[in-house]
C-alpha cells in the first residue's frame, strides 16, 4: 500500500517537474507576445489620440463658426432693433404733434359750430318774419301756398306726361306697322317651304289587267272584302293598269293601297286573307303614325309632348286641309312662329309647340260639330300643356279672348302658311264665284262707281264718287263693306277694304 502510495506522489512529482519545464518555455514565447501587443497598442493609441486632436481641433472650429454666425445675427438684430426704436420714436413724435394739432382743431371747429348755430338762430328768425310778411301781403298761410303750388305742379306734370304719351304712341303707330311687315317678311324668306299637296284619290298601279280580276273575286266578294274592311270605294274600271282607291281619309287610303300591295305580291286573294292583311296593315300604320310623330318633335325640338299629342300629330300627316298637308303645314306654323317670337323676344319654345298643336283638333275623332280650335285647345288642356300653349290653339280663329302675346303670333302664321301661293288648292270655278261676289258685296252701297278684287281676292278696292260720298262717310263705308264681307261670306286669310275717294279739277286753256 505504501509503495503504492510512494509510487503515485513519484508520478505527481515527476509530472509536476515536466509541467514547470513546458510552463516556462511557454511564459517566454508569452512574454514576448504581449511586448509585441504592447508596441501596437502604443501605436495605436498614438495615432487614436492624433486623430482625437485633429477631431477636437476641427470641431472647435466649427464651433467657433456657428458662434460668430450666431454673433453677427445677434448684432444685426441689435441694429434693426434701434433702428425701429428710433422710427418708433420719430412717430410717437409725429403722433403728438398731430394730437396737439387735433385738439387746437377741435377747439376751433368748437367755436365755428356755436358761430354757426348763432347765425342759424338769426336766419331762422328771419325766415320766419319773411313768412309772416308774405303771409300778410298774399292773405294765404305758408301751408295754403305749399297746397296750391303742389297743384300747379301737378297739372304742369300730367301736361308734360300727356304730350310725351300721346307722341309715343302717334311714333309707335307710325313704326308699327312697318316693323311688322318687316318681321314677317323676314321670317317667310328664312323659311324653307314645301309643296305638299293631297287629293282624295289614290292610284294604284298593277303590272297587267288580270290582276283587276283576282281583286274583285267571284262575284265580286274580294273587293267588297277589301271595301268592308277598309273603308274605302275601290273603282275597277277600263284604266289600263290601275285600280282608283276612293277615300277622303288618308290613313284608309294608305291602308288600302298597302293591302292591296301585299295581297297581289302575295297571291293569295279570298275574304279571309284580306281581313288579316288589312288588320296587319292597320297595325302597321299605326306604329308608323306614332313614328312620324316622334321624328316631328325631335326635328322641332319639342319635348315632353304627351304621347297621345304624338300620335296626332303623326295623324296630321295623313289630313289635308284646301289640299294642304296639315303636317306640313302645321311644322311651317311652328317654325315661323319661333322665328317670330324671336325678332319679339318672347318664348320660342312655348311659340313652337302651339304652333305645332294648333290643328289637333281637326285628327280628334271626338265631337265634329265643334270647331277644331276649341276641340284642339281641350285636348291639350287635358294633356297637360301650359295656358299660354292652350289659349294660342283656342284663339288662332277667334273663338276665344287671346290672353297672351304668343297668340296672335299663331293666328298670323297660320295665316301666312295658308296663303302662300300655291300652298292650297281651290277650284276655279269657286275662285272666281268668290271674286264676283267681293266685288258684287261693295256695289250694293249707294255712291259706288267701281270695285276691283286684287291679289287673289286678298284686297278689295271701292272708287266711289267724290260728290255723294264726303271724307267721313268714305271711312264709315269701309268699315260697312269689311263687316258685311266678315259676316257673310267664307274667304281664306282676311280681306284688306280700301275706299278711293277723288275729286278731280278739269280746266283748259285754248
């Protein structure tokens, strides 16, 4: 055990001997590391410390530089400080000066003021003495003589005003009516017209005569067919390739001559089939009604139109009235009536549009017997339309009080598309029965030479003899000749009277 023991401290010990030998090989080799890690930290830190120095150095004259700045600002600000001081200074001086200067002011204002109020006190009492002197000498108190000179003034203003009225109206009467011309001409020559024309017949054509066969059928069922369902006298006859269709409404005329179109493209003619063409073809001019209403008013530019006033209005094309188309004629009002309303500077839309609807009542189907302008104005009472639209319709024949400006606008250009040249049509016959009896009309008065009906029997012109018929009564019997044409007789437009009284002085000299 103890050898052992002996054996393990002799190990210890040996191991102990070689770790002090290493130990100090090792310390050496330390030693001369760390003189190393020395020398650098050394070196280091010198140049750490130089780099410090310059660091601090150039701070510093940073520093140095915002100090100064800051300096300098400090200093101007000082400066502009005393130099606002003394401006200061200088106006508070100027402020007090102004101040002693008020006050001296106010002190002799003071004094003018209770001057003048002394001398108002005196002028007052003079005025005063001066009323009671004049008072005296006219027996009349101030309060008379204000009355009676507000008076004379009175009548002097209403004398003055009357002159300046009566010379208005004598100037306006002497430019109104060139005015008016001048507006109407102005607005027929920017005014596109057309010749649209209707009749009562309608011709429709067919390639070879056997066709008329087929359309009359056995025993003629196929054309009463047609006549049943349309309405309209179709005349089969010896014309070579036509069939004459018979109607005085346009719309039973179309639908006629377009069934008649399909049945004889089709081939297909027997009492059944021309029920269902003509049903189909009605349908189809309906649509096509409403179409050409609406295209009317966007042409216009009319909006808002009720759509049933559409639909009659797309049925004025398809009615003519003297054989004028009423469409046309009827967009022919509208438009010179917003012209004219314009050259007025009235409404133009509200012009347009009852000049467009003024006819209406000659498509409703309603009440015959009343005049169509009547009928027209209750319809588009009921659609909504404005009083002023309303009362143009009802008024452009005089069967109501006109109660706006837009009214006798209507009235005149309904006129004017009316008696254009050749925009409707009359018979000769009845033209010149017409002008028989204008001129027939004004003979029956006693002292009447001659009369003359001229521009188509628009004017009516009376010489009457100076001796039986004075200045006066040639007046008067213009007015009985205009009366008696307006009561019986029917004439287009309206009949200008002119009476022509002259007296002639005859001498010779032989």
């Amino acid at each position: 055990m103890i050898e052992i023991i002996i054996a393990v401290v002799g190990l210890i010990i040996g191991g102990g001997i070689s770790f002090f030998v290493l130990n100090s090989k090792n310390s050496v080799k330390a030693k001369l590391i760390i003189e190393d890690a020395n020398k650098q930290a050394e070196q280091i830190k010198k140049e750490k410390l130089l780099q410090a120095k310059e660091k601090f150095i150039e701070l510093k004259s940073e520093h140095e530089k915002v100090i100064n700045k800051k300096n300098n600002d400090i200093n101007n600000t000082h400066q502009r400080v005393k130099q606002k001081e003394t401006i200061l200074n200088q106006k508070l001086a100027e402020v007090n000066k102004q101040d002693a200067n008020f006050k001296k002011l106010s002190l002799e204002i003071k004094q003018q003021r209770s001057a003048i109020d002394r001398k108002q006190v005196e002028l007052d009492k003079s005025h005063k003495n001066q009323v009671e002197q004049l008072e005296q000498i006219s027996n009349l108190s101030a309060a008379e003589a204000k009355s009676q000179l507000i008076e004379n003034l009175k009548d002097e203003a209403k004398t003055e005003a009357l002159s300046i009225v009566n010379n208005t109206i004598e100037e306006a009467k002497l430019t109104a009516k060139q005015e008016a011309k001048k507006i109407v001409i102005q607005t027929i020559q920017r005014i596109a017209t057309e010749e649209a024309v209707d009749n009562a017949v309608s011709v429709f054509n067919i390639d070879n005569d056997a066709v008329k066969g087929r359309i009359i059928g056995r025993e003629g069922r196929n054309i009463r067919a047609i006549e049943a369902a349309t309405g309209v006298d179709i005349v089969v006859d010896d014309t070579p390739g036509a069939i004459v269709l018979s109607c005085f409404d346009s719309v039973r005329r179309e639908v006629a001559r377009l069934s008649l179109h399909k049945l004889v493209t089709d081939g297909r003619i027997h009492p059944a089939r021309i029920e269902e063409v003509v049903k189909k073809t009605s349908k189809e001019i309906e649509d096509e009604i409403i179409q050409i209403g609406k295209k009317t008013t966007i042409d216009l530019g009319i909006h808002g139109l009720h759509p049933e006033l559409i639909k009659m209005v797309g049925r004025m094309r398809y009615r003519s009235s003297y054989g004028q188309n009423l469409l046309q004629h009827s967009r022919e009002t509208a438009n010179m009536c917003a012209t004219m309303a314009s050259e007025l500077s009235l409404n133009t839309k509200y012009a347009k549009r009852a000049g467009l609807l003024h006819d209406i009542g000659k498509v409703s189907p309603d009440d015959a017997e009343t005049p169509h302008a009547i009928i027209g104005m209750q319809l588009a009472e009921k659609y909504g339309e404005k009083p002023e639209v309303c009362n143009a319709i009802g008024a452009h024949h005089d069967e109501v009080e006109m109660t706006s400006l837009i009214s006798p606008l209507v009235q005149v250009c309904d006129g004017v598309s009316g008696a254009r040249p050749g925009a409707r049509r009359a018979m000769t016959d009845q033209y010149i029965k017409r002008i028989k009896e204008l001129e027939e009309t004004a003979l029956g008065y006693p002292g009447v030479l001659k009369s003359y009906a001229i521009q188509a029997g628009r004017e009516l012109r009376v010489v009457v003899e100076s001796e039986k018929v004075t200045d006066e009564k040639a007046s008067e019997l213009a007015f009985q000749i205009s009366d008696k044409i307006q009561n019986e007789m029917t004439y287009p437009g309206q009949v200008k009277v002119t009476v022509i009284r002259e007296t002639r002085s005859i001498s010779y000299a032989k």
